[in-house]
C-alpha cells in the first residue's frame, strides 16, 4: 500500500454492519474526560486514603500520581491526534514498540475498563445504602446495570450526551462544595473560627517513621483508582468530530482538573474532618467523606444532595467505563487479538458485541456480590469494589507506564524519519522529561507497594488477612496476569523484538482534515478574549 493510499485510510470499515461514527464534539470530549475520572475513587474512597496515611499523607499520594497523570495524558494527546485511530492503547504499542506490548496492553485496557464498570455499580449499591440500608446492596447493582448499557447500544451521540449532562451536574456540585468546604474553613457557619490545621493531627499518620512509609504506599493504590479514566480522551479521538481542536482542548485542561477536582478536595476534606473521624476509617461504606463534610459544615439537607451527586459521578463514570471497554475490545479483535465477533459494528456505529461482553462482566460481579452476602454483613458489593479497585490500580498504572514509553518511541522514531515537529497537530509539553517522571514514578511507587504490602505494618491487626487480600488483589492477579500474556504473546508473534524507528508507520490511519475542519480550527483562534467576553466564551467552549 502506497503512503497516500495509507493517508486516506482515517476509519476502519468493520466485518459487518458499518463502522464507527466521528460525531463526537469538543465539549463531549472535555466533558468525557473529566467523567471518566471523578467517581467512585475520589468520593467514596478518598477518605480511607485520609485515615490511612494522614491528610498530608494523602495529599502527597494524590499529587504525586496527578504528576504522572499530565505526562500520560499530554504524549497521548500527540499520538492521538496525528492518528486518530480507535483503540489508541493496543494500536500505539503495537505501532511503535512491538506486537506482545500492543496485546498486553489492549487486554490490560479493556480489563481495567470492563472491572471498572461493575465497580462503580458496586460503589453506586453502596451509596443508595445511605437511603435505603435495608435493602441488599447487590439488587442496585443489578438495577443500574441495564440503564448504562442502553445508553451505549444507541449511538455514541447518546452515550456522549448523556455523559455531558451527568458532568455538568457533578462539576457543578463538586464546584459547591469546594466553595462551601473553604467558607467553613475559614469560620464561616461556626463559632471555632478560621480551622487552620488544626484536623491535621498528626498529619501523616503511623506510629512511627517506617509504618508511616508503609501507611502512604498503601494509598496509592486508592490514587491510581481515583484518577484511572484521566487518559480516556486517547480512545476518543477515533470518533472524534474534529481530532485537531478537540483533542488538544480536553486534555489542556488536566493539569487544572487535578489541582482543582482532586487536589482540592483531598485538602478540604483533610482540614474539615478530623483524622480519627469514623466517617474517614470507614471502608467501603456508603459514608462518603463529602456527604459528612456537608454535616460538618452544619447542612443536613446537602449531605442527601451530595449524595446524589456522588451517585450521579458513579454512574458517569460507569457509562464512560462501558463506552472505553467495547471500543478497546473491538480494536482487539479487528488487531485478531481477540474472536471476530467482537469487531463487529451496528450501522448507527456501535460495536454491540463488544458492549454485551462487559455486561456479562458487570452481571457476574453482581452475582458475587450476591453469593458474598448469603449469611455475611451484607456488604458483598463492598467486598467486591475492595478487590476490583485493587485490580483496576495496578492495570491503570502499568497502562499509563506502557504509554509513556510508547510515546517516546513515537516521538524519536518520528524526529528520526526527518518528519518536522511543526507538523504535528498537538506537541506534549516537557519531553522528554514528562515521559521519564512518568516511568520513575510508575517504577518508584511499584517498588513503595510492594514493600508496603508484604513489610507487617506495626498497626495492622492482622497480616495476610480477608482484608488484606481483597486489598492486595493487584499483586497476585494483575501483575501475574500481564507478565503471562505478554511472554505468550511473544513466543506465538515470534520474538520481543522492538519496530526500529525506520520501520514505524507515521501514515496509516494520519489525520486529513476536511474544509470544514480547517475553517473551524480558524475559528477557534478568534475565539472570545477578555475578562469582558467570559458569558460568551462560556457558550462557546459548551456549544
């Protein structure tokens, strides 16, 4: 195939039915990428990350992640928006490093993704227990399941839509409360004054240096969860209406969404609620630490809103879950990693199949959950989010460190062919030392867990106990798992052996803009200016 002819080959053509559909627009892709993060882990798990390792601990675990979280997204972002393909996280290793990466990969993605979803519907269980505590979690779980699936078997307009709306509720609500959370801090609502730090007692907690170590490698985890999705505008530029504007524009934003959304609320729920609160030591409880925050604050009735709030992040997070697991599971099969079926594509552009498989997934874990509460406590959807997070932890950051390095591999096989830098539609900030930071923190933190994991922490009750495993779930199946296929992958592809950088294809599936694109991406440089035009470049970033 000639390179012109690779030039035109933007879309696969799918074995039956049609092929995907670019209708997503800017503000979907915005909005999915901040959807595909705020949920469970934040506001349901944040605050044992707090009782854990202390506010600071917390604090430091979170912004340590959020640093490695802007290098992934910014070298995505560059790969993703000169080739715009679907399936961006099997089809960049495979592209730039070799085959059995591309495999591990792809799999890792999609189990990440089609784990994540019944665990959110295990946390969403969890939280209508703050409504409803009599009624078994596992029957949420089953009720929401289908809603989601609906969504994502109509067009990806619906499922982008419907996330739209679900983030602009959240964003809204978490924005509340980030406003409301910094009034009480500052005395306003009571009579102890301004707050300080006076809930940061101790800061990081542990009885002494060496278990405070262990206490922060042990929150990590809980970050990895929370900030797992953040990556997801990479997946999306395949459908993507305009690769150009709207990829560089989502994920432009990141740094600001993690300071904000993560880091600002870890603070404020650290300086509002006391270490030893019961409401932080609690897990997998429906007590989120933003209800209670809420209580704290002395607004009774906004701690049932938040609630909802934290439900309705749940649920994005879930549809924005489904949405990356079908479309990963296609590009495996079309790569035939994975049964032919799979790659199959709706003529209204949704891979069905693929968004079956993961309901399956999501209706055994309610399954589980059920078998776990037949004469237990009752919270078998609680035990089921313990050890499907851990999974999902661990999946997320090896995801991100395979990309990292894959970008690097891009961008010097790129230079080396004598391609011009100025040709590419998006150029990730820092590099390479973003892509470096992100592989030492990948690296570092890996060796943290696992010292933390296997070193008896002086204040656990019991070692290797139910708990510890259904923490620890990464360590015995994650890292076995990837290990595994990649070394089988290897001997059946023939060898390990990375793509020079001569060999790399820079043309197939190469961004074309149309007329249309390029008069829009004109358009964008006389976007409103000015502290005068803020109503107008508000309508203008939505609409």
């Amino acid at each position: 195939m000639s390179k012109d002819a690779k030039a035109e080959t933007v879309l696969h053509t799918a074995p039956e039915g049609g092929q995907l559909q670019r209708k997503l627009q800017a503000r979907h892709l915005e909005m999915i990428a901040i959807g595909g993060t705020i949920g469970t882990g934040l506001l349901l798990r944040s605050g044992s990350a707090i009782a854990r390792s202390g506010p600071l601990g917390a604090l430091m675990c979170f912004a340590i992640v959020g640093l490695q979280v802007f290098g992934v997204a910014s070298g995505i972002g560059e790969m993703a928006t000169l080739l715009p393909v679907e399936g961006a996280f099997s089809a960049f290793p495979t592209r730039f490093v070799n085959k059995p990466l591309g495999f591990v990969n792809g799999w890792n993605y999609w189990l990440v993704w089609a784990l994540t979803f019944p665990a959110e519907m295990a946390g969403i269980a969890g939280l209508m227990a703050f409504w409803f505590p009599d009624v078994k979690s596992y029957i949420w779980s089953f009720v929401y399941v289908f809603p989601f699936v609906g969504i994502n078997l109509i067009t990806v307009t619906g499922f982008a839509e419907v996330e739209f709306v679900l983030c602009i509720v959240k964003i809204f609500a978490i924005v509340l409360f980030l406003i409301i959370g910094s009034l009480y801090w500052f005395g306003v609502g009571h009579s102890d004054g301004f707050l300080g730090f006076r809930n940061w007692k101790p800061a990081i907690v542990g009885s002494d240096g060496l278990d405070s170590f262990l206490r922060i490698g042990g929150t990590f985890t809980t970050a990895f969860f929370s900030y797992g999705g953040t990556e997801l505008v990479g997946l999306t530029a395949g459908e993507a209406a305009n690769p150009r504007m709207s990829v560089p524009r989502a994920i432009n934003g990141t740094f600001w969404r993690i300071l904000i959304f993560y880091i600002g609320s870890i603070f404020l729920v650290g300086v509002i609620l006391p270490t030893d609160s019961p409401v932080l030591v609690q897990k997998s409880s429906s007590m989120s630490p933003f209800v209670y925050a809420y209580k704290a604050v002395g607004i009774s009735f906004a701690s049932h809103f938040m609630n909802l709030v934290i439900i309705v992040a749940a649920s994005s997070a879930a549809n924005s879950a489904l949405y990356a697991c079908a479309r990963t599971l296609m590009r495996l099969a079309e790569e035939g990693s994975a049964p032919s079926m799979f790659a199959k594509v709706s003529k209204r552009g949704i891979p069905v199949n693929s968004v079956m498989a993961v309901t399956v997934i999501s209706l055994i874990a309610v399954a589980v959950a059920y078998l776990a509460e037949i004469g237990g406590d009752g919270k078998g959807s609680g035990k089921v989010f313990d050890w499907l997070s851990g999974v999902i932890s661990y999946g997320i950051m090896a995801n991100w460190m395979v990309m990292s390095f894959t970008h690097l591999r891009f961008r010097y096989g790129y230079l080396s062919q004598g391609r011009k830098m100025e040709d590419l539609p998006y150029i990730a900030p820092f590099f390479p030392y973003a892509d470096y930071v992100s592989l030492f923190i990948g690296a570092f933190v890996t060796a943290f867990m696992f010292v933390a994991a296997f070193y008896n922490s002086t204040n656990e009750a019991e070692f290797f106990s139910t708990q510890w495993f259904l923490d620890k779930s990464w360590i015995y199946f994650t890292i076995p798992l990837l290990i595994v296929m990649y070394i089988g992958k290897g001997l059946v592809s023939g060898g390990f052996t990375f793509i020079t950088y001569d060999q790399m294809d820079f043309e197939t599936g190469r961004l074309i803009e149309t007329e249309a694109e390029k008069a829009e991406n004109e358009a964008m440089k006389d976007r409103p200016k000015g502290m005068a035009a803020w109503a107008k470049r508000v309508w203008f970033k939505l609409f």
